[in-house]
C-alpha cells in the first residue's frame, strides 16, 4: 500500500498538534556535485532552527534511567495522550513520531517503544522487516545510528526517517552475488542487500559483524562493532565504521556517510570564534548569511576526505566486509 501522500498529511496534523513552528523547516540546501564522474555527491542541509536545540544527555545519564530519556517521554505521551503518533500502531514495536528538531519537513522517528539498559547493536530481525515496510510504503528513506556512529540516545532504539533521495542511491552499483551489491566508487567499504528479503541478508552480516574484532580498545572489550545503516528504495546499505562518531558538533553519522550531510554547524561557528553568547546575541539575518557563509566555504572533497578518514579503507587489513557476507 503507498502511503507516501498520507504520510504529509499525518505528518503536518500531528506536527501542528505537538507545536512545532514554521521556522523549523526554514532551511538551506546546497547540493556538491564531484569533479569526478561517478562518485557520490552530498546534499548540504543546514536548519538553524535544528542547530539551536538543547543538546542529548550524555549515555551516563541516561543507562538505565528511563526517565531522563527524552525519547521514554515521547512513548510515554503516545501511550497516554497519543497526539504526538502518526500511523498510530502501524508499525509497531515502533511508535511514528515527528522529530521535534526536524532536518525538513517530514523528519520522523521509528522509536522503540521500551528503553533498554544496553546499546542496541544487533536489532531484532522483525525489526528491521518492519523499518523496510516502512520505507517501502511511506518512501521516508530510514537511516540508522547506534553508539559510536553519532548516536545522541544509543541505549533507546530508534531510526530517523525522512521523504528525500539520499545521493548514495544515485551512484551505480555492481552486484557480487546473489541480491549483494556494491557501490562502484564509495569512501569506504560497505555492503549493498537488495535481495526478495534485504532485512534477513542485513540480519546476518550484522550478526557476523560483531563477531569482529574493532581496532578501538572500547569497543574490543564491549564485544561492539559500530556501523551505520540506510534502508533506501527496497534496498538497505550498511557501512562499518572505524574511527568512532560520538555526539558532538561535526562529528558524523548514516546521513553524512550516504550523502544528506548536515553542516557541522555549531563546529564551524567556534571555529570562527563565535561563541554560543555571540551566536545568541546575533540577528537573524545575521545568522542566515552566517550560515550560507559556512555552507559555501565546504567544498566536495572536505565531505568526502572527512567521511574516507572515519570508514573501513577498502585495502584494510583490520576488516573485509565480503568475507562476512553469505553468498
């Protein structure tokens, strides 16, 4: 069933009855178009008011104590009130909720309805079924974060989702076996699942990827492998990650790894020396041409080196995502 148009409109009823306000879709865009043929481009959105949010509490705070997860608080307003729900049950164990600092228009949320006192690393094989109906039926493309790849909540188990075509799936692909494919020029190594049941083929490689030893002390004694996730027209990407993202100003995810890069904003600002005092104390306008003035200054190559220096190289001794793969 294509719920695409009916998505918009749960989408506006319900983003309107939880208050988000006009300006948070008062975004900026810039789409970088590499100088060479066939590489992935990178779609720049910036949205101040997004920028301007409080910032996630830190995992210390929030193992274990359900009631200082923002996300508990939003389960729990479904539950009881239930006006902050799209798709109301649709999707369940999920909840379908608005982000309340959206990218853009149509920025939602697939939140597990319990909270548990662990990351989440490997998700439930019906879970991840669940979250490629969804794409299938919405076409709200679902990217996923875990703890160590920019994950602000990681012990609550949760998926963005939003209505827009992630550049990574404009890039040619060529198919290694059976329902596998690869993309043919990519920063880093990665797999493709495009097979009748893509959520079984990614069950298992996530399974067997954290059978791996990670380079990073931290994750080698949690027995952890970070990766990131994109469930994207039927298909769903996955990319180990080495060098880990936690969530912090320019720092990067699943949006910036397949293409929908979001400025570092609060970074650059410090880098220029402003200071959240000054950014405070600035017009909007003044903010506005700010902004653009960051986003013209970033160039192709910045994206893609930056993302290249936190993957998997594809000549790594340390991993060899094809040899996790069951053909």
């Amino acid at each position: 069933m294509n719920k695409a148009n009916e998505f918009a409109m749960q989408y506006m009823k319900v983003a309107q009855a939880i208050g988000i306000q006009p300006q948070a879709y008062d975004v900026h865009m810039r789409r970088l178009v590499p100088t060479n043929f066939g590489e992935m481009s990178y779609l720049m959105i910036c949205n101040i008011f997004k920028e301007n949010r409080p910032r996630a509490q830190t995992k210390q705070q929030t193992i274990g104590q359900q009631p200082a997860c923002g996300l508990c608080k939003d389960v729990d307003r479904a539950k009881t009130k239930g006006d902050n729900v799209m798709f109301n049950g649709e999707y369940a164990p999920f909840v379908v909720l608005p982000n309340l600092f959206p990218f853009d228009f149509g920025h939602v949320m697939l939140v597990d309805t319990e909270h548990s006192d662990s990351y989440y690393y490997v998700p439930a094989r019906e879970k991840l079924e669940t979250i490629v109906r969804f794409e299938a039926e919405t076409g709200a493309r679902a990217w996923r974060n875990i703890y160590g790849t920019n994950s602000s909540i990681p012990n609550h188990e949760h998926t963005h989702a939003m209505q827009v075509q992630f550049p990574v799936e404009l890039v040619e692909t060529k198919q290694i076996a059976n329902g596998i494919e690869e993309l043919v020029s990519f920063p880093g190594q990665h797999i493709v699942f495009s097979g009748e049941n893509p959520a079984a083929d990614a069950y298992d490689f996530i399974t067997s990827l954290q059978k791996e030893k990670h380079p990073n002390e931290e994750m080698r004694n949690q027995e952890l492998f970070p990766y990131v996730t994109l469930v994207a027209d039927g298909k769903i990407y996955i990319t180990p990650v080495r060098a880990l993202q936690y969530s912090r100003p320019g720092n990067s995810g699943a949006g910036e790894v397949f293409g929908v890069y979001a400025t570092p904003v609060k970074k650059k600002l410090l880098d220029n020396g402003i200071t959240d005092e000054k950014w405070s104390s600035m017009s909007a306008e003044e903010r506005t041409n700010t902004i653009l003035q960051i986003q013209a200054s970033i160039t192709h190559r910045e994206i893609w080196d930056s993302i290249a220096s936190i993957l998997f190289p594809h000549d790594s001794s340390e991993l060899n995502v094809k040899k996790l793969v069951k053909a």
